[in-house]
C-alpha cells in the first residue's frame, strides 16, 4: 500500500531535504500550493492537494485542505474494521506524517504597520485543523510542527519506524503549539475588539531553565520573551533574583528624567537621582546608601560612558543596564567577568497585566501607571513649598511608588538621601528612612519627603518634622487627614495631597 505524508508548511526551513528524505523512503507527498511549487522547483515529486482531493484551492487559498480526503486520511483508525470499510467506500488512503505549520500570526499580531485585515487574513485555519486531527490519532500519525524536529524524526523513521512515544510527544508538541498560536489571536481579538476581560490566558513558551530560584533548592524557569525587552551583552546567566530586580530598577528609572539613574537591591531603591550627567546621576545615587549598593542593580536612563564605567568598575555590581554604552565603556566593563551588562531596549508595553500566583488562582492587576499631573496636586497646608521644594516632591514621589510598601523616601536635591522600604509600621519606616540618610552623613534640614498611602495618625508627620523636613507629598485620605494637616501646621512644613496612592507589595 502507497505511505502518504502531507507538507504544508508557513516556515519552509528544511523542509525541502525533509521532503526529499520521505521520497528516498517511498512515500508519496502531498502538498499545497507554494509548498507544492517549491518541492517541484527542487525536483521533488509531489502532488498538489487540488489534484488529489479533485477539488480546487478556492478563496485566494483560504480553503485547501478542508476535504475528507485529507482529515479521512489522517483520523481514519487503521485498526477499525468499519473505518476500513468506509475508507474503501471512499477511496480514502491513510495519511501517516503530516508537516504542518502555521501562517505567521505570532509574528505580525504587533505590528503596527499592517493593518487589522492583513492580520486576519495571517489567522489559520486549515493548519490548526490538520494539526489537531494528526495529533489526536497520534497512535497511527506523526505531527511534525517545527523544523527543529526534521532530523530526529528522520533518524528514527530510517531506523525502523516511528515508535509510540515519539507519537505521544510530538502530539503533545502539537497542541502545545496550536494553544500558544490561538491564545495570541484571542488576547488580541479581546483587545482590538475591547471586549471584557473573563478569562486570563497565559502562553509563554520556555526561555530559560534557570538555575536555581528564590532560593538554591527551589526550581525556577523563564518563559517568555525577555530578549525582547533586553540584550544581555557580557556576563553569566541572569538569575531568578537578578531578574525580579532587574524589572524592577528599569521600572523605576524609566520614570526619572535625564539623566537618571536607580541602585536596586531585593526590589527596593537603595539610590536614586537625576544628575547633570551619567556618572554624577550615579555618585548621588550611590552616596544614599553605598553599603546596600554593594551587589546591587545599577540602571541607567542614559548612556555609560568611559568616565562612568570608571566609578561603576569601583565595587562589584550584580548587574549594570542601561539603553547604551560607548565602546569605551563597554571595554571597561567588561573586565568584570560576574558581572552581567544589560542593554535596555525601548519597546515597554504599559498596558500588560501584573499577575501572582495565590493558593487557588491568580490576583491579575493593570500595572500601577500613574503619573503626577500638577491638576491633580492639592495644597493643603498653610505654608505652600517653594518651587525647588516641589521638584524634588515629584522626584520623591516616583521612588516611593517603586517602593515596597510601608514606604517613606527622603529626598534632597532630586537625589534620594534615606530610604524606609517594607516596615510593617508607617512610623517605623520614617525612622528608617531617617536612620539611614544619618547613618551616611546626610543632612536632612531642607529635605523632603514623599509616603506611598496616607498617615493614619499624626505621630509620622511629627517625626518627620523632627529630623528638619520642610515639605511632604500623600495621597491623603485618612479619616484623620485634618489632625495630619494640623500637625504639619503646627510644625510649619508644607504638605501635599495627591489623591493617589501607591502601595507596592
């Protein structure tokens, strides 16, 4: 009996000595339109899918293989005398290996120089089908949906057949890739057509066994397409933690003004400041807390240069990012062996989802993207800060929103000079942040601070006042907000409500 094998491949990569190899091996091929153009140009006898079915591609080829000739041959159960009797009656002949992969959707679905029909017209249809259906009689079909699986499959068929298991693997890999291909079609359908969000489908195809977690006796991996976002241009693998922290410092940096520049260490800014250049951003950055910037994430809003490679090449950082790096820099850099440096790409969709895993689902959240607008500001206090005053609130404000909550960041000269991250007491992360702007000499007369939720009671606002800070920015919003102002009134420093707050646990 003749062996059939079905090509019709998107991705034509090798598939051209693939097909040729199932020739050498007597099977007959049947293939679409282009697919069947490009094996007859390279002198490989196929037929084309019209011919064998006696039915024409219609409908500028969106309908080709939707025949029961073709899903007959593949879903028919070799085994099954009434599935043999009605395959005689049919003259359907079994289809043993499909090759199949799928018009470029994933690579289009982005863009924003195609149009919404064009990338309708890039949704498969017949190759999703031929997939499913092969892989669902995976006892007697292989599917092939990945060049990277030509030559295994190859080896095996020519070493005596197909075993089970590779059946069982390659359908697997089937569905696996069909699932990925129509969760990016309905997340996009769900988006361009504005339609409720009921469902969360998540798909990332595995970029990454890490070596370790949190910790080294967890397992961690990385799915995704983080090279999207970065290019790792020197160093060892990145690690989970490395990771976490380095979303994190780009996060915050991306909000600062030029020249900014962010230290990060466990998630939390140990530095932070605007600078008159690249490596003055990172000195001030540095002076907040030096000792916690040990091992820390540096990143950059601005190109490194050879001067700045200089001062960062003075302790060890886990990792530098930044969008570029003179040559110089990158030649300096690059004598650290463990250190990672990291090209930070401009392509950041504010628009994902943050999502957690909880016992028994998912919190999924919009990503906190607030923004300070001037409208929105509310003077509250009789004494109204000065311009100076106001500058550096704002700045205080975008560290304290990458904070972890409860957060109170002091700031002097749009540099960050004591940072409270993560106490389980407000007035707890006031005298941290206080603790450490003194701890390294900083002078807090004149500073400003900025608290990511409201002061419940006054105690916080008189501590602040009591290390000499002339101004503060809050949401506000507590049901005590008039003791809070009449505290600060007291105290003679001025206060501003934003109405937002910005809690980062």
């Amino acid at each position: 009996m003749d062996k059939f094998a079905l090509i019709s491949v998107s991705d034509k990569t090798n598939i051209v000595e693939f097909a040729r190899e199932l020739n050498f091996l007597n099977y007959k091929i049947l293939a679409t339109g282009n697919t069947s153009k490009l094996l007859l140009e390279n002198n490989i006898d196929c037929i084309e899918i019209s011919t064998f079915t006696s039915f024409p591609e219609i409908f500028s080829g969106r309908v080709k293989t939707l025949n029961p000739k073709i899903f007959g041959g593949i879903l028919m159960r070799r085994d099954n005398p009434d599935d043999k009797v009605q395959a005689e009656e049919n003259k359907i002949f079994p289809i043993d290996i499909v090759c199949v992969n799928l018009y470029p959707f994933p690579q289009v679905v982005n863009r924003e120089d195609i149009s919404l029909d064009e990338k309708i017209e890039n949704i498969d249809i017949g190759g999703p089908s031929l997939i499913r259906a092969a892989a669902k009689n995976y006892k007697y079909v292989s599917i092939l949906t990945n060049p990277l699986q030509y030559d295994e499959f190859l080896s095996e068929l020519k070493s005596g057949g197909i075993s089970l298991e590779t059946r069982k693997k390659l359908a697997y890999e089937a569905f696996a890739y069909t699932s990925y291909y129509d969760t990016l079609i309905a997340n996009y359908f769900e988006k361009e057509f504005n339609q409720p969000k009921k469902e969360i489908r998540i798909n990332y195809k595995l970029s990454l066994n890490l070596r370790y977690g949190e910790n080294p006796h967890q397992k961690a991996y990385l799915f995704g397409n983080i090279d999207e976002y970065f290019d790792v241009l020197h160093g060892k693998e990145l690690s989970y933690n490395n990771i976490v922290d380095l979303s994190a410092a780009v996060d915050l940096v991306k909000e600062m003004e030029k020249s900014g520049c962010a230290i990060i260490k466990h998630t939390n800014p140990c530095g932070a400041a605007i600078g008159i250049n690249t490596k003055d951003a990172y000195e001030k950055a540095l002076s907040c807390d030096p000792v916690s910037a040990f091992g820390g994430i540096v990143a950059f809003n601005t190109e490194v240069d050879e001067e700045t490679a200089i001062k960062l090449n003075e302790i060890f950082l886990e990792i530098i990012c930044a969008p570029s790096y003179t040559e110089k820099a990158l030649e300096i850099l690059k004598s650290k062996k463990n250190r990672r440096l990291i090209r930070v790409k401009n392509k950041f969709n504010e628009n994902e989802f943050e999502i957690k895993s909880v016992r028994g689902g998912l919190l999924v959240q919009e990503k906190d993207n607030s923004r300070l607008d001037d409208s929105i500001l509310k003077f509250v206090t009789e004494k109204k800060c000065s311009e100076k005053e106001l500058s550096d609130l704002k700045f205080a404000w975008i560290v304290c929103k990458h904070t972890k909550s409860n957060a109170i960041v002091f700031v002097k000269d749009k540099k960050a000079i004591g940072v409270g991250a993560g106490q389980m007491s407000r007035l707890d992360s006031v005298k941290v942040a206080a603790m450490k702007a003194k701890q390294y000499g900083h002078e807090l007369n004149g500073a400003v601070a900025a608290s990511d939720a409201f002061f419940p009671f006054a105690d916080g606002i008189l501590e602040i006042a009591s290390h000499g800070i002339t101004a503060v920015i809050q949401p506000g919003g507590s049901v005590r907000d008039e003791e809070v102002i009449k505290a600060a009134n007291e105290k003679n420093i001025s206060m501003i409500f934003t109405g937002i707050r910005n809690f980062k646990h």
